[in-house]
C-alpha cells in the first residue's frame, strides 16, 4: 500500500512549493542511486520521493490528490502512479538535482570560468628592534607567476591563438544521458580534451610551454612604519598572484617580525634593560650613562640605591605608531659584587664593616630578617 505523499516528504498539507521543494531536495541527495549504488532500499526512497515531488508540486495534480488520494493521480499503474518515463523529469538525474535546487553545473562538472583574481600571497619579513621603533624602507624579492611576456598569458605561440575546443563546443563540458530502471540519468563532465577550459591550443609557447604563466621574482620597496609592533600586516593591493584570463592580481601581505635585541627587551611601546653599577656607587650614589634606543643619556644613582631598584627614563621607549610621543625606558640595576680583591681593598672592607653596624650595613632587610627570626622564636615556643 502507497504511504501518503505528505508523509514521504514529511511535510503538511498547507506546506508551500518552497517548502515541498526543500524537503524534496534533501531526500533525492541523500538517497539518489549516484551516491548510493547497489543500495535497493535508498533506491526505493528516491523513487517513492520523486513520485511523491511530481504530485505535490504541480497545483493541478496536488488539489486532485487532496481531493481524491492516489486514485486522483493514478496513471493505469505505469511505475510511479504513471511517471515510468519520467515524462515530467525528463533526463532528471542526480547532476539536474543540483542544477534545479542548487544551481551546480551538474554531477562531476565544472563550469568554465570567467576572469578570476589571483591568489595572494604572504611574504615575512624579520627587521631590527630600530627599524621597528624608527622605521625604515626595505626592498624584498617576492616569487610570483605572471603572465609570460612571449603569449601574453594565452598560452599559444606568438602568431597562434588558442581554438575552441571540438570536443565540447568551447563549453568545456561533456554532457551524457543514460536510461535507467527509474529513468533518464544525465551527467555532464569536464571535458578531457581541454581540461573543462573550452579552448585548446595546438602550438604551446615555447616559453611558458602552454602554461600562459612563468615564474619571476618582483622586487618590491617595503615601507615600514614607525613604532611597528611584532606581527604587523602590510598590505600592498595587486602584488601578488597575476589572476585568471585577465582577471586582477591578488594582494601581498608583508608580516613584520621583529628581531630579539641582546641588550633591550621590548613590552608595548616601553623598554627594558638592566644596567650593572657597583657596590661604591649604589653607597655613595653617581651619574651613569645608560644606552637608550635614542641614544646615551646621563642616569642619577642616588646613595644608598638597592640592587633591582628600577628607574623610569620618560619618553625614551618606542615611539607610537600613530604619533603622539613615546613610551618609557625602565632601567633595573644590579649591584655587582666585586671579586679577586687586593690585600689593600680587603683590609678596608674589614676597618668598614667593623665601624659599621650590621644594621646599616644589611638596611631595610636587617630590619625584616629580625622579623622573621622572632617569628620564627615565637613559633617554637608557642
């Protein structure tokens, strides 16, 4: 006994063409024989379907069968309530699903383009941590494919053009209809002969051997900005890839990688750096030199300066990039301990830390190690 057609679908009886057509779609891809071969049950659901599809989409047949049931649309019981031709699919297979729902070129085809753009093409480029602050113009080698300068892209020998292809008409499409127990199955292909491009070409150019395109290195001028952060795109339109049968050029993205600097580390706009004083000049304080991006600038120590004491030089970091002064450079300094001493430097350091009481010698971490030793008494006797 036939299901009800609405069933098949699974869709109501007030569901529109839209509706009916999408429910359709989904079931022919799904179960057509092209993408189930051999599977007699997926078979049987196109089939079951398709009959279904040919009643509800057609206003006559569908207020009939709305009135009358399957009796309303029974065709002498020729296969499909009367479709054993597919009079109303004619040539409907798998490849035609698609061109009706989803506007493909058939199953297995490949519509002959038109001008398409090229591909871009990315390009990294490692520059200094001052080229980064400052800026700086730098050219670069890029490899591309352009069209050969012989052909001028068409592929064919100077004085030859390419021909429409004879196989296939110039549509670089090969259509093909077999009859099947459930009807006319069409397909269409990319044609052999010419690749699915529709046009052949009997006299290759002997630079391009045919291709149309040969491979070059562009040089190109690099602008980079000032204050360019790690990973920086610049992009430069129409500098890449030469694009399809006069179609426009991609575009080429230079990324700017930064270079580690030995002595500057760099976060955002400020910098970082540390410098070594000794142990004289962080007692009695000085005036340093101290190494900037933007050149040597004096640094006061004042007396009694602890190692890793960090000090704030304004505006000497890395410019902004879209203008409006700089950012910090932030000094760290570490004491450094003297070593290999004279007999002389020893004895004065001996007269120094017996004049001098260990409280102003050990300073704030004297203080802070009494702390923590009287935390320590009070723990154990507790």
């Amino acid at each position: 006994m036939k299901r009800d057609y609405y069933e098949v679908l699974g869709v109501s009886k007030s569901a529109s063409l839209d509706e009916i057509k999408k429910a359709y779609r989904k079931i022919a891809k799904e179960n057509h024989p092209d993408v189930n071969p051999g599977d007699k049950k997926a078979e049987e659901r196109f089939k079951e379907a398709t009959e279904a599809y040919a009643v509800l989409s057609s206003p006559d047949k569908k207020a009939k069968y709305d009135q009358f049931g399957h009796s309303g649309v029974d065709f002498n019981g020729q296969g499909y309530g009367g479709f054993g031709d597919f009079s109303d699919f004619a040539d409907f297979g798998l490849g035609d699903i698609f061109d009706m729902f989803f506007g493909g070129g058939g199953m297995g085809g490949s519509r002959r383009q038109g001008p398409t753009r090229g591909s871009d093409l990315r390009y990294d480029l490692t520059i200094t941590l001052f080229e980064a602050a400052f800026g700086a113009k730098k050219e670069i080698e890029v490899p591309v494919h352009e069209n050969c300068s012989e052909c001028k892209g068409s592929g064919a020998a100077p004085g030859t053009h390419p021909v429409s292809c004879a196989k296939c008409n110039g549509t670089g499409q090969v259509r093909s209809v077999q009859r099947t127990p459930f009807g006319q199955v069409a397909t269409t292909r990319a044609c052999s002969a010419c690749n699915g491009q529709g046009t052949t070409i009997s006299t290759p150019c002997s630079k391009c051997n045919g291709r149309g395109k040969v491979r070059e290195v562009k040089k190109i001028e690099v602008n980079i900005p000032a204050g360019t952060e790690e990973g920086l795109s610049l992009r430069y339109s129409g500098k890449g890839e030469t694009g399809e049968k006069g179609g426009p050029a991609g575009d080429l993205y230079v990324v700017l990688l930064v270079k580690p600097h030995e002595f500057f580390e760099r976060n955002g706009n400020d910098i970082y750096c540390e410098m070594p004083i000794s142990f004289v000049q962080a007692a009695l304080g000085d005036e340093i030199d101290v190494p900037t991006i933007h050149g040597e600038v004096k640094m006061k120590i004042p007396e009694g300066t602890q190692t890793s004491k960090v000090f704030r030089l304004k505006d000497r970091g890395i410019p902004f990039r879209r203008g409006g002064g700089s950012g910090d450079q932030h000094v760290r300094v570490v004491v450094v301990t003297p070593t290999k001493l004279s007999d002389k430097q020893k004895d004065l350091l001996r007269e120094f830390g017996q004049i001098t009481s260990e409280s102003q010698q050990m300073g704030k971490r004297k203080s802070l190690w009494d702390k923590v030793k009287e935390n320590v008494r009070d723990a154990i006797g507790s």
